[in-house]
C-alpha cells in the first residue's frame, strides 16, 4: 500500500471526475483511477454530461480534497492510459465502496482486478432497492434488464454483446435475452 501521508501527500480531486483522482505520494503527483467502479460521464468529448455525473463530483470532491488516504492495488497497478489503479481507504473506509452504496457510481469490473467485487455488488443492490443517487435519478422503469441485478443492462433492442458492456463476471438471471451467459452457468461475459 501507498500512502499519502506527508504534509504535502494529499489528495487532489478534479470537478469533473468522481472516479479519477490525484494524490501526492512522497511529493509526487500520482493519477489513480478508482478500481472497480465507474460514475456519470461529465468530460466525454461531443458527448452531453451525464444524469448525476456533477453530483458525484462534487461528493468526491467534498470526501477526498486534501484529505489523507492509504492507496490499496490489486493484481494491476497501472491501466492502459497510463493511471495508477488503486482502491482508496480513507481512514477504515473504502471510497470505491462508499460512492457505490451511495449511488454515485456504478460496479464496472475489469478481471483480474476484482478483489472486492462481490462487497461492491452487495452495496449497488443495496443502493439500487433503496433508490440512492443515479438510481433514483437516472434509471428508470424498464432502463435495467431484470435478468442482470448486479448492473444496469438495458433489455434489447438493440442486442448487446459482451463487447458492448464494460461489466464482467456479472450475474445472470434467465431468460438472458442478450445471451452473456454463453455456458448456462449464471455468470455473464466471463471472458475478457
């Protein structure tokens, strides 16, 4: 583990990224994207800023500027942009953990780093059944696919393909009307 712990090892956090921050480890800056979620899009090039995408900013800012933090990596420790790839504990609390059972983000799992995939799903349907954040907001009746809980696919049309969805590993219900789950084994896009 990292941590930022000097007088001026801090976290930076930037307005328009809830799921990237910058932190200073022994004096130097570091980009670190949070593993195992993802927030609204609010920087997308040509694309409009997404349903709550401010809002968990503005939490993330509000939790994380110039506090002190303990990095935590998993199996990769840098992402192919080059950002360092960590899990962020802020004291005993993990910040992935707490912006998903908050609703301002979303479980999105990139195998092999899924150490705490499954207490990330536990808190998204938790926060999905309480109507927290982008779930009370932004999904609505009919958005999310009853055959995927741990996520929100949306039901076909159009038909999806695993490549067409960042979740893997994720689980599946029948009747899977996208058929992510090839093998009939309950668990969708096992592959990378």
């Amino acid at each position: 583990m990292l941590f930022a712990r000097g007088r001026d090892d801090r976290v930076e956090t930037h307005e328009d990224k809830a799921r990237t921050v910058e932190a200073r480890v022994d004096g130097r800056p570091l980009t670190v994207r949070l593993i195992g979620i993802d927030t609204p899009e609010s920087v997308a090039p040509d694309q409009p800023v997404q349903c709550f995408a401010l809002r968990a900013s503005a939490y993330t800012t509000g939790r994380l500027e110039g506090a002190r933090v303990r990095l935590q990596f998993d199996l990769e420790r840098i992402d192919p942009f080059g950002r360092t790839l960590a899990y962020v504990w802020l004291g005993d609390e993990l910040f992935n953990d707490t912006l998903v059972r908050e609703g301002y983000a979303f479980v999105t799992t990139y195998p092999p780093n899924v150490r705490y995939v499954d207490r990330f799903r536990a808190a998204q349907r938790k926060a999905r059944s309480a109507d927290r954040g982008v779930w009370n907001r932004c999904v609505h009746e009919g958005a999310c696919d009853p055959a995927y809980p741990d996520g929100c696919i949306p039901p076909p049309p159009p038909d999806l393909d695993c490549s067409d969805i960042d979740q893997r590993r994720f689980t599946v219900l029948p009747p899977d009307p996208h058929n992510f789950d090839g093998d009939r084994n309950g668990v969708g896009c096992e592959s990378s």
